[in-house]
C-alpha cells in the first residue's frame, strides 16, 4: 500500500489540541461510520483518492480522536449506512454494547423521538447554526449534522438554449412550460427533466420541498397530511412533471441512471439535487447553471436538508464524556471547513454566518443561504413505526403517482388509512 503522508494537514489538526485526555484507563470507544476504518484508508489510497474532501475530513478526525484520546482503546468500525447501519446500531443498544456514538440520517429523528440520546452540551449547540440540530419531543438538541446540503435546480445551459430559453424558471408553472418544451424539442433523444419520486427516502426528500414550498409536509402538527389539497396539489405537479424524465428513470429505485443522464450523457435539461451535483457537472465539463427551486404563485420558500450527517451520544454509552469530545473534535473549523471545498455547507454559525467563506461558490452560496435562517429541518418523522410509515409513503403514494394513473385523491386516502393504523 502506497504511503500516505498528509504532513501539513497533520501539522494544522495538532495544532488545535484543545481538548485534554480524559481518563479512559484503555476502555474501548466504538465508532460507526466517522473517522474511515483501516480498510478504507487502505481502498482510498490505492485508488488515489485520499485528497478527495470527504476522506481528508475523516482521516483528519480519525487522527485528532486517535491523538486526543488515546487512553481509550479507539474502534472504527464500518456498519454502511441507512438501514443497515440503524440495525446494527439498535442491536447494539439493545444488547447492553451501545456504541459510543450514533451516527445517521432519516432515521436519527426516530431516535430523537424515541428519547433513546443524551441531550447535547450547550457549548455543542452554540457552536453551529439550528438548522443543523435535531431536537427531542421536548425541543432539547440532541443529535447535529456535522454536515448537510439542501436541494437546488441544476440546469443544462445547452438545452436551454436551444429551447430558446435563456435564465431558469422561478414558478411551478414557468418550470412546466420550460420542461414540456424542451423534451417536445429533444424527441426521444433529450428531456426537459422532473421531480424524482424514487421508491425510497430519494424521494421522499426531493418531494418534500415541494410541500413545503405550499405550505404542508408529510406529518405536522401531530397529523399525517396526505389528505391535505396543498399536499395533492404538489403530487399532481409531481406527476405532471413525470413525463419530461426518460421513461421510468424518475421512479427507479437506483437513481444513479439518472445523475449519469444529467451530467454525463447530458440529456436532460433539469435535476432537483444537492449541492455535490455541481462537482459532477464540472467534472464533465457541462455548460451547467444552478438555480433556487421553482415554487408554486403564492407559495413560500421551502427546502429540506439532505446527505445530512448526523451525530448523537445514546443514553446506553458507556463513555458519554468521551463521546462528546468527539463531536467537538468533529466540528472544529479546521475539519469542518473541509466540507466547503466539496461545496457542501459546513454546520458551524461562524462559517455559516461569514460570506467571505462561502460566496464564490453559486451552489454552496445558495444553500449557505438558505441554511442560514436555522429553519430548514431533514425529513418529517412519525412518533411510532416510523420505518414502516416510510414504506408506505415512499412506494404507495410518491411511486404510485408517477407510475399509475389513479386519482391522487384515492392514492393518498389508501395509504392514509394504513398509517393511521399504524399511529392508533
């Protein structure tokens, strides 16, 4: 394995040795997902991507953590990610081998609601911007994102064009005329582009900006929603929008076919996603623009924060003093910094708060933006069988729109009743 050196980047991280050992008399601290485990260094080097943003951040918190606490036998253990990495984790609790960290995303809010996190100190909490907290039932934080980015409309300049359009949509409606005329010009061989309602939580949080923007969500205020005519409303654009994907592309469950249509084949005029996309656009020297999402008239601003990596400390952990140490290790300026340059936002007020970081980066100027009022949240969670609630949303109602041609009305009811039953 070719050698890894990182001499300056080593040399800024000891420098912010801020936190002093505790007393860990060689105990064990487990932790999923953060920091790359050793077969990750391994495979990132070999394949020559240890500078990329994403592992510098790890590799560089691994270090910190290996330095700062090293009268603790330190695990770094790969438990994947999304279901897999929620199984492992809950047997973990379950089991009485809590990890000392939790790490997740749709499913963290769960967590949160399910009391099973210790609340996080109130210098964390000062530390970055609301936006990136998840709070209990009782409004105590306890869970933050050591990042996340929210979704934008990222367009190909060259389809526009030859529409004869010349700046991005603002409205519903502009957005549908722009869309319709594009893949009407592009004949089966190029399209106007859609919302995505892919069977899974991809989805699920690409529409929720939608319902939003008109006012509603999937859960609020202690009611499911779907019966909501705001909430139809957005399905019937949904699917309106449906037809201006390739065939089946905006409904598969592997979405990949349809960022590689975008920014690789580029075939398609537009994509609702995060704000990574620009880094696979200029990777493929697209002539791409980016833009706020189209809202409906009348409507409001809305998003949700997507690729958000939370972090929490179980109330099982056995070493909870330790384990906050790590995300104040985590959330440094010199690490979290890191998250710029993949133009994904940062979680920490300072950097949020300061332009001069950020604003020559479009995408990541407008999510900085968007962030910065501390009200954008991740994904609505349910206070009971939240898992199989998503199940429901994600392949009977968001699927099921754009697939089928039943009424939204009976759509949204079937499903409604099936979760009611689920919450009684």
């Amino acid at each position: 394995m070719k050698k890894v050196i990182f001499v300056a980047f080593f040399a800024v991280v000891m420098m912010f040795v801020l936190i002093g050992c505790g007393n860990g008399n060689g105990a064990t601290l487990t932790i999923p997902y953060i920091g790359l485990t050793d077969g990750q260094i391994e495979v990132a080097t070999d394949l020559g991507e240890m500078d990329m943003p994403y592992n510098r951040y790890m590799y560089g918190l691994r270090r910190a953590i290996e330095a700062e606490l090293d009268d603790f036998n330190i695990e770094f253990v790969d438990w994947g990610w999304a279901e897999t990495l929620d199984a492992q984790q809950r047997a973990g609790i379950a089991a009485g081998t809590a990890p000392d960290i939790v790490v997740g995303e749709i499913f963290m809010p769960t967590y949160a609601n399910e009391g099973i996190l210790r609340p996080l100190p109130q210098d964390i909490v000062d530390t970055v911007n609301p936006s990136f907290l998840i709070r209990d039932p009782n409004g105590v934080p306890v869970a933050v994102a050591l990042r996340a980015s929210v979704f934008m409309l990222f367009y190909n300049r060259d389809l526009l064009e030859a529409a004869g359009f010349d700046s991005a949509p603002r409205y519903w409606d502009e957005w549908q005329t722009m869309s319709d005329a594009i893949t009407e010009l592009g004949n089966g061989e190029f399209w106007g582009g859609g919302v995505p309602s892919f069977p899974h939580a991809g989805g699920a949080l690409r529409a929720t900006p939608f319902f939003r923007q008109n006012g509603t969500d999937f859960f609020m205020n202690g009611q499911v929603m779907l019966d909501d005519p705001r909430l139809q409303e957005a399905l019937e654009f949904i699917r309106s929008m449906d037809r201006n994907l390739p065939p089946g592309m905006g409904n598969a469950a592997d979405e990949g076919p349809m960022w590689n249509a975008f920014e690789e084949q580029q075939v398609i005029a537009f994509v609702v996603n995060g704000t990574w996309q620009a880094t696979g656009a200029e990777r493929n020297n697209m002539n791409w623009g980016v833009a706020p999402l189209p809202i409906p008239r009348g409507g409001q601003e809305g998003n949700c924060l997507v690729a958000a990596m939370y972090v929490a400390v179980p109330e099982a952990a056995a070493n909870p003093e330790a384990s906050f140490d790590i995300i104040r290790i985590a959330l440094r300026d010199e690490l979290s910094s890191i998250w710029l340059d993949d133009t994904v936002p940062s979680p920490r007020q300072d950097i949020v708060s300061n332009p001069a970081r950020w604003s020559h980066n479009p995408p990541l100027a407008q999510a900085m933006e968007a962030v910065a009022g501390g009200q954008v949240t991740g994904l609505a969670s349910f206070p009971q069988n939240d898992a199989q609630i998503w199940e429901i949303i994600n392949t009977r109602v968001l699927a099921r729109t754009t697939i089928t041609n039943d009424p939204i009305e009976n759509i949204t009811a079937e499903a409604l009743a099936d979760i009611n039953n689920l919450l009684s």
